[in-house]
C-alpha cells in the first residue's frame, strides 16, 4: 500500500466511521480493513489511531496477534497448513516443510511473483481429515508430502489458463 492516497484515507475513515457507536470497535475495524484491502500496514493503523483514539500500539499488538490479519500483502493463493496436533501427529511439519522448499518460502511469507502465501495454521477443526491443508477455503484432506508439488502445480496450470484468456 505504501503512501495512502487520500481515497484510500477517506476509506479507512469511512469504515472506523461505521463503528463509532460500538464499545469496543477496534476488531470490526480491522476486519473491514483487512477485508477491503487484504492487510493492515502501518500507515493504516496510524489513520485507525487518529479516527478512534485508540494508540498505534494496541492496534498494532491486536494486529499482530491474530494470524487473520496481516501486516504485508498476501497471495493470489494463501496456502494455510494445519499444524494442530492431530494434523502434526500424522506428518503436517512435514508437508509444510514441502510446500516451503518448492516455493522457496518460508511460512508467514509470499512468493515474489505474489502468487503463493505460506502460512502455517493452528487448529483448523478438520481433525478427521489430517493433515488438511488449506488453499483459498478450499480444504485439502489428508495431504501427503507426494502430493504437494501435484496441489501446487494445479494453481500454476491455473494461472496460465487464466493468462491465454487474458491474452486472447
């Protein structure tokens, strides 16, 4: 995002706007920012600040600690590995481990063509299906280090069909 713009800023208020009612905001906000612009960097979180008094440093903290919100740019296909315990026990570090080494990322970061976001799940309540990997919302049930360079060549397919269309 860089520089806000002043749309952008006349957003950002417009959401923090919406909410001026409400005890506590701030997670409203975040989610509403995140959402429309798919982060929330710094200078965000300053304009957040200012609406609604709130210090750069709560935000900053409630930013960073839920893994839904971001402080950089995600993906065209967030890659989200299970590595709860029941996804653990039955090989999850070993199909993120994968993932990583194909994209050359390592998890919480994006690829530099921006196609691939690796980020490394918590519980996901998909226990009966370990290890589930998720790409996207779409879930990927009992994924196996075989079958990680398969999942990934598909998006790839995916993106070159999408560019002959575009081309054409």
């Amino acid at each position: 995002m860089g520089k806000l713009n002043a749309a952008a800023v006349a957003k950002i208020e417009e959401i923090c706007a919406r909410y001026k009612d409400e005890k506590t905001p701030l997670m409203m906000i975040l989610s509403d920012i995140q959402n429309e612009y798919g982060y929330i960097p710094l200078e965000v979180q300053e304009v957040v600040s200012k609406e609604t008094g709130i210090s750069v440093a709560e935000i900053y903290g409630v930013v960073t600690f839920y893994s839904f919100f971001s402080l950089s740019p995600k993906g065209k296909y967030v890659i989200g590995c299970c590595l709860g315990t029941a996804c653990y026990v039955k090989g999850a570090q070993q199909v993120i481990d994968k993932f990583s080494e194909l994209l050359q990322i390592q998890p919480g970061e994006t690829t530099d063509d921006g196609l691939f976001t690796l980020d490394a799940l918590r519980c996901i309540g998909a226990c009966g299906i370990a290890p589930a990997v998720s790409i996207n919302g779409k879930v990927y049930p009992k994924m196996t280090v075989s079958q990680v360079r398969e999942v990934i060549a598909q998006y790839l397919l995916a993106e070159e069909k999408e560019k002959e269309v575009a081309t054409s």
